[in-house]
C-alpha cells in the first residue's frame, strides 16, 4: 500500500481504518474485506511505523469482535495486549476508558457478570470526569444505565439512559442513539408498558437497518418479534425473525443468526408447531459447532430438552437436562458466575402440564431481584404442582440462619433465627449434611434428623406442620442458604414432588444471588472506587440520613473541606498515575477517621468533606487540626520520588435551631467560604468560618 509510505499520511490512514473497524466489530467484512484480516493489516502497519497508537486501538477492536462473536479467550487475550501497550507506551490516559469500556462488553455481554461490568464502567466514568472527557463520559453512563436495566433496576437504568440519550440525539449520533433506544424498548417490554418499548424498538431498528449494524438489528427485531408473539400476532415476529436471520447469514455473522434463530424455535414451540421448531433446532446444530461457545450450547440444549419435553419424548429431554446441568456448572466454575438454569431434572413419568409450570418458574425466578416477590411467585406456582400451606427461605448470617423471608397464609412472618449450632433445627440439619431432606410425618420421622419435635413443628401462625421439604441453597460450590416448603397434611409429598422441590431450590439460589447484586450495584454506585470513600452521591444520601431523618435529635452540625494544595502540579510533574496514588493515600488516611466522624467523602477531584454532628467545636477544631498535620507529615513515594502533600481546610460549624432545619447548601457555603480563606492566607492552614468573610 503506497499510502503508508508517507509517515503523517499513514497514522491518518491508519487512525481512520480503526474509527472504521470500531463501528463494524462483529460483522464478517468491511469494505469486502473480512474483518479480521482488516484489523490486522492495520496492527502490523502500525507496527512497523511506531504507531503504537493504532496497535493499542486495534487489539481492542479485536477484543470487541471476539466478545460479540462469543469467543472468550481470544477477547481476553486482546484484551489485555491492548493494555499491555497503554502502559508500555506511555499513551493518553483516554485510552484506558476505552480499554474499562471494552471490559464492561466483555464482562456484561460474554461473560454475564454485571457485577465486574459495573465496576469498570465506574472505572470508566472517573476516568472521563479526571480528564473531562464529555463524549467518553457519556459513553460510560449509557453503559452503566444498560447494566442497572439487565440487572432489573429500571429506574436507575432509564434515567441514565435517557440523559445519555438526550446528549447523543443532539449530537446527531445515530450509532450511539440506537443503542439507546433498544435498551430503552428492553426496559418497557420488561415494565409491561408495550407502546413505549415498541416505540423505541422501531426507532432501533430503523437506525440499525440504515447503519448496517447487525447486533442491534439482532436485538431490536427479537424484542419486536416477542412483543408481535405476546399480541398474537406471530406471521409478523416469524418474518421479522427471518429477515434478521437472512441478513446475519448474507453478513456471515454466525452468533446472530444462530440467537435469531432460536427465537424463532421458541416462537413455534409456543404456537405447538413442534415439527418447524425440530427443524430449525437440527438447522441451528451446525451454526452451534461452529461457534463452540459452552453458553451457546447451553442454549441450544435448553431447546431441545423443551421440544422433547412437548413432545413427551422424556428419554430425551431427561439426558438434554443433564447435559445442561453440565455445561452450567462448568460455566459457573469457569467464569465465576451464575447461569439462569432453564432446564430441567425431570423423571420419565412427569405430566407435560407439570414441566411447563417447572418452566415458568425457571424462567420468572431467575430474573428477580426481591426475595419477597420470589416467595409469592413460588407459593402461587407451586401450589398448582402440590401442598404449600408454609414457605419459607433462610440465609447464613455468621454463624446463624436467619429466615427473613416466610410466607403463610398469604402474610409474612416476622423473621427467625436460628444458631448453626441448633441441633432441633431441620434448617441446620439440611445445611451442616448439605443434603436435602424430605418428612411426611414429623411425629414418627423427626428422630432421624433431630432430637426433639416439640420447638419445630409448628409455624409462626400456631398451625401443625406435618410434612415439610428443606433443601440447601449452594452457588458455586457454596451454602448461602436453606429454602423450606411445609405442609398441613400428612403424606403431602411424593419422590416425584421431592424432585421438582430440588430444582426449584436451585432456582431459590440463583435468585437470592441476583437480589444481592442488585443490591450491592445499587451501593456501588454510591462509592468512589479510587478511595473507596463515599462520592458526592453518596455524601448527600448520608447526609439525608444522618441529619434529614433524624434532625430532633441533632443538636450541631459541622462540615470539614478539605482541598489538596497544587494537586495540578502533582499531576503535571509526575503525571496522573502519581496523582491517582496520592488521591488513594489520602483515601486511606481519612478512612481512619470514620470511627470518629458520621461520614467521609471525595466529592470532587481533589476535594474532600467530612460530616459531624453532635460534637463540640472544640472537638471539631482539634480534629480539623489533626487532620491538616497528618497530610503534613504523609509523603507518597512514586517512581523512587517522595511527594509532599499539604491540605488547605474549611469548617463550618452550625448549632441547629429547632424550629428551622439548617439546609445543606448552607453548610457547603459556609465551609466553601473558610475553605476559600485557607487558601487565600497562604494554604496548609485551618479555617473555620467568619460571618465577615459573606461580603467576598
């Protein structure tokens, strides 16, 4: 190529053949060349001029392709070469929020870890905000909004979302406005509001169908292909589907034609059009051995067990479960990481009426985030497929199980707990043997498990338990829990009954996992992860509760600021790699002071607060003051170079009033203004504010 003799000339061919690449990972060509001999044309150009730029951008466009094909080795593999060379190099500090940002479609869209995803979007973000990144920046919340959406915390998901969406919209960017726009349909399918999610599904589709892009042509037809199905309306979804199907085939994308394809399976498998369903299911084997992704496979035989299953093939659709299960634990082991299980443990003799029902609750359990929902969900499914007068779940809390979350005779129960020492526990039992046990007749059977009957067999509401099912909940390799179902009658279970208590259990684990990721994302969010102290959200929801909620009993309120004195000349003369250092050192110092105070925060790039009440301004002085000589007499060691730090502070200090609730915004000006002061009088000083100082 003769245009990449002239070296300025090159890096610009070079730049554009990867802004090129960027918008067509997953696809089979660009410019009638296949993908990957396009990307890796241009790495050994690179490579041969010095642009380690351009080799750095092109091994994550090869980590993206491999993450939306399927491959996981070959995604991490780039993943971390592209790394490799940002720290090697020595190359702008926006390319490792492009790296977090490839990490984030690793994790959320390869591996299902949310969790990990979440993580590097935040990553991402303070890395757009240090470098005042806005188009990055946005890049990184529309990411975080898709995770709180896949994670059910929609209205977490949708404001993010939609403010990501309103920036993109005005900037005409059509690739990032389609993203967008599906997510957005996914969240109002998902909410049961049908208008708003074919709405935005159609805006998708459109954009994606003029841009050529075959991942959200994939997604925004199988959302519309489910909203077609869920009317009736199932010639519409079938063509739709098939459509989808054709252009993945003419574009060689394989992992889309192959996920559109299984939506069709699971299209005719709802219409009992069992015979195109098997058809299809053979026509997907080959696109399956193809990808050679244990996900997939996973998919694929959830399928066949299904069909087999409608069709009462139970031999079948028995050995296809196990595979399943076999292919989920590895999974689980391999990618540290829960599988949604739809498949089923079932025997030969079970009614296709039962296994349906098995199905539902599957599919429902593993997308919830509340365990009180669950418990409702399961008692009304599983009253069809046998007794439930008494269901409850437990979860190991050091060295208790703590049930806080029972149900009978549609009322909750006051929490129990129990000492995993218990003995006359059948909960400890089931969790100390991590078997699960099944009694019906206490009275004759409790011998076998416990010593005494009298304390267990009767529930929270004074009714008499006469059978009852435990099973432990276990996540990779794990017990977090035990899950009960207990009846009134006696006999009230069978071994078959047994059984399907056994899968739904697993069901039971999976979903209290969710819940508490939900729950930990939710703190996440909260946190500043380079300080792991609360960021400025996280400041004024404490500040909510510490001081909003409880303000009859708040009888003073203190804020200290602090602000790194020529924290920009840290970053200047010793780059930001040692301003990030000194930013942890400080986090790791002030932390020290938590037991002291009622709330530390970064809430700022450099700058810092803290939150006390109660306490005398003499104790506020003395702290103040210890704080600034412990930045004094802290260096931080970088590159075999000390860095001296210094803090400049500000205090306000309010005796609450009660008849009026002294706002925070009154507090932050106050010690805004001392903070203002310290500065002006030559920093590394403690000041507190002066009524004088409101005419500045």
């Amino acid at each position: 190529m003769d245009s990449f003799h002239q070296i300025d000339t090159s890096i610009n061919i070079l730049a554009q053949r990867n802004k090129i690449a960027e918008k067509h990972y997953g696809s089979s060509k660009i410019q009638g060349i296949e993908i990957l001999s396009y990307v890796n044309e241009t790495i050994v150009h690179s490579l041969k001029i010095n642009y380690y730029q351009g080799v750095c951008t092109g091994y994550r466009v090869l980590a993206l392709h491999y993450s939306n094909i399927g491959s996981e080795e070959k995604a991490l593999k780039y993943l971390l070469l592209c790394e490799e060379y940002i720290k090697n190099c020595n190359l702008e500090e926006i390319n490792y929020a492009h790296l977090y940002n490839a990490y984030v479609v690793y994790y959320s869209d390869l591996i299902g870890d949310q969790e990990k995803a979440a993580y590097y979007c935040k990553l991402s973000i303070e890395k757009s905000e240090t470098l005042d990144n806005k188009v990055m920046l946005m890049c990184s919340k529309a990411c975080l909004g898709a995770i709180h959406l896949k994670l059910q915390n929609h209205e977490q998901g949708i404001e993010l979302t939609n403010s990501t969406l309103i920036y993109y919209e005005a900037k005409n960017d059509h690739l990032s406005c389609m993203y967008c726009y599906n997510n957005l349909g996914e969240a109002y399918y998902n909410l049961n509001l049908i208008d708003k999610s074919i709405l935005y599904y159609e805006k998708a589709y459109k954009l994606a169908l003029e841009e050529q892009d075959i991942v959200i042509i994939e997604d925004s037809s199988i959302g519309l292909s489910r909203i077609y199905s869920k009317n009736g309306d199932f010639t519409k979804a079938i063509k739709l589907l098939e459509k989808t199907i054709q252009i993945a085939k003419d574009n060689k994308v394989v992992r889309v034609e192959t996920n559109a394809i299984f939506e069709l399976i699971d299209i005719y498998i709802s219409k009992e059009d069992l015979n195109k369903a098997e058809s299809l299911l053979v026509q997907s084997k080959k696109l399956v051995d193809e990808i050679h992704n244990r996900l997939v496979d996973l998919h694929y035989n959830e399928r066949k067990a299904k069909i087999a299953e409608k069709l009462e093939n139970f031999k079948e659709a028995y050995y296809s479960s196990l595979k399943c299960q076999e292919l989920t634990k590895i999974l689980e082991s391999e990618n540290a990481r829960n599988i949604s299980n739809n498949l089923l443990k079932t025997q030969l003799n079970k009614t296709r009426d039962r296994l349906e029902t098995i199905f539902k609750i599957g599919r429902e359990l593993t997308t919830m985030n509340v365990i009180d929902d669950v418990l409702i969900e399961v008692t009304q499914k599983l009253k069809k497929l046998m007794d439930v007068d008494f269901i409850g779940i437990g979860e190991i809390v050091n060295d208790s199980i703590l049930f806080n979350h029972c149900y009978e005779e549609e009322n909750f129960l006051t929490p129990v707990k129990y000492s995993l020492t218990d003995k006359n526990s059948f909960a400890v039992w089931s969790i100390e043997h991590q078997k699960e046990l099944m009694l019906n007749d206490i009275e004759s059977e409790y011998s076998l498990y416990i010593k005494e009957t009298n304390i267990v067999n009767s529930t929270a509401m004074g009714n008499i338990t006469h059978s009852l099912l435990y099973a432990p909940l276990i996540v990779k390799n794990e017990i977090i829990g035990v899950f009960t179902i207990q009846s009134y009658k006696k006999d009230a279970y069978s071994s078959e009954e047994f059984e399907i208590f056994k899968i739904i259990a697993s069901y039971i684990a999976i979903a209290q996992v969710n819940a508490y990721q939900a729950e930990k994302l939710k703190n996440l969010s909260l946190i500043d992860t380079l300080t792991n102290l609360k960021n400025r959200s996280g400041f004024t929801s404490g500040f909510d509760k510490i001081v909003c909620n409880n303000f009859s009993i708040i009888n003073s309120v203190s804020l200290i600021m602090l602000d790194l004195d020529h924290f920009k000349l840290i970053n200047d003369n010793h780059g930001h790699m040692a301003g990030d250092l000194v930013l942890k050192k400080v986090g790791k110092l002030l932390s020290e002071y938590e037991n002291s105070v009622d709330l530390v925060a970064r809430i700022g790039g450099e700058e810092f607060a803290i939150l006390i009440v109660n306490k005398s301004i003499n104790f506020i002085r003395t702290l103040a003051e210890d704080i600034r000589y412990s930045f004094e007499n802290t260096k931080v060691t970088y590159k075999n170079k000390q860095i001296k730090i210094t803090t400049s502070i500000g205090v306000s200090y309010i005796s609450v009033d009660k008849n009026k609730l002294s706002l925070f915004e009154e507090l932050y000006y106050q010690a805004d203004k001392a903070l203002y002061s310290a500065k002006a009088l030559g920093r590394n000083k403690v000041e507190f504010f002066n009524k004088k100082d409101t005419s500045n």
